[in-house]
C-alpha cells in the first residue's frame, strides 16, 4: 500500500470515502468517546468521526497517506502502523475501519485479536471492507489474461471472507457479533477513463511488479476486453463491489 498514490486515491476514487458515510451512521460516537480508525487513509471519515466529537486516532499502514492526512487534518492525530500488530496505551471505546481489513490479507485473526486488545470490554469493532465475491469479474478477467500471456498467476493482495468466516473469526476473538450484512454495491468507476485497467493499476498495483515492461498495456488492454461484457456501460465502468459490514462487541 506504500506505494499508492494519495492524490489520485482521493480524487479518483473518493467513492471509498463517500461510500463510508452509512459507516460513520451506525459507528455513531458520542462526545468524548475514543475512537480508532483503522486502515483511515488520508483521513476524510477520521475528520467526520471527529467532527461529532468523539476522540479520533488515525492508524495506516502507508505513511505516504498518514502524511496526507496529517496535511489535511492538521488537529486531528494520525500514525503509521499495521493493523495485524499495533498496541495503544490506553484502550478505546470503538475501533472503526472502512475500505482496509481486505488489505490486512496477512493474518485476519491477529488484526481481530490487535482490535480486541485495542478495546475496552464491551467496546465496539464497526467496519465495513470487501466480502467473499468482491470484484470477481474483475479478477477473473485479470488471471485470464495473466493466463493468456503464460505468466504464473498472480498472487491478489486482499483477503475477501464469507459473511460466515468473518462471524466465526469475531467470535473465536472473544467478540459477540450485533449486526452482519452482506450485500452487492455495484460502484461506478467514474474516473477510471481506462476501465478495468485503471482500476488494476491502482489497486493490484503488486500483480504488475516485475513483469517485462513491454507486455505491461497489451496485457492490462486484454483485461479491457475480457471485463467489459459484465462491467461496461453505456454510462461507463462499474466495479462489481461486495461489501460485508458489521458491528461487534468485545466480550
């Protein structure tokens, strides 16, 4: 993720921000409460959990981001970190995190577990991120053509469990899990001018690590090719999101 590019991050795909505001809804801090946003980019739903008075604290994994937000947020607090081991000092009233645990693909179990430790009993984990199905046109048409071109397939940076895998790994982590939703958001890609491989450029960016530079287009322009019949409109591209989100409480 330190690779990304934040200015293009916020402008061409501030749909992951606005998407968050139905989070923020069911998060509902409270004045005076400590809240972590895991995985909060450059920081826009960290200003809106602040701005109803609640304590934020903004941890990301790319310091590219963090240096982003603290730009733009310069009262708000925000650090570099890793969400399968970072610790705070004094616990939190809720951890909340929108758009990131899909990244976090290492080891689901020890995110939960660094949330739970980051929470006070009965403290809450609310967070939205991509479920089992997230982007599978997408990613089909992507090892396809990474078949055609008789390259190994490539190994995808995210982790995308089922509404069922995720409950039981809350629960094992000593949570109690209140709310669970699994629902299709098919999200118009409106600023990817390049379709499907824009959207892989900037979000498995990793896939195109140490490929020949020259098959680097004809291949992203044949996963073009094989999305556009489920994912292109007259309208423009769509991205065939899946979103699993929750709201659970620290036994």
């Amino acid at each position: 993720m330190e690779r990304w590019n934040s200015r293009a991050y916020d402008s061409s795909f501030g749909y992951v921000s606005t998407q968050g505001a139905p989070l923020v809804d069911l998060l509902d801090a409270r004045a005076g409460e400590r809240v972590l946003d895991l995985g909060c980019g450059t920081g826009v739903l960290t200003a809106q959990i602040a701005f109803r008075g609640a304590e934020v604290l903004g941890i990301d994994g790319s310091a590219a981001m963090i240096e982003k937000a603290i730009a733009q947020y310069p009262g708000l607090d925000f650090i570099v970190g890793d969400g399968h081991d970072f610790t705070v000092v004094d616990p939190y009233d809720a951890v909340f995190s929108n758009a990131a645990l899909h990244w976090m693909s290492r080891d689901p179990a020890a995110v939960i577990a660094s949330v739970r430790e980051a929470l006070k009993p009965g403290g809450r984990f609310v967070a939205e991120m991509g479920g089992a199905g997230n982007c599978a046109e997408l990613t089909t048409a992507m090892l396809t053509a990474w078949r055609e071109y008789g390259l190994r397939e490539p190994e995808l940076p995210w982790y995308f469990p089922t509404p069922a895998e995720y409950a039981r790994r809350l629960e094992q982590e000593g949570f109690v899990v209140r709310l669970l939703e699994y629902f299709d958001r098919p999200t118009p890609l409106d600023e990817c001018p390049g379709g499907a491989a824009d959207w892989v450029r900037m979000f498995a960016a990793s896939v195109l690590e140490g490929l020949p530079p020259e098959i680097v287009e004809p291949l992203l322009r044949r996963v073009n090719e094989l999305a556009a019949p489920a994912l292109r409109r007259e309208t423009g591209w769509m991205a065939d999101y899946v979103r699993l989100r929750f709201a659970a409480v620290r036994r």
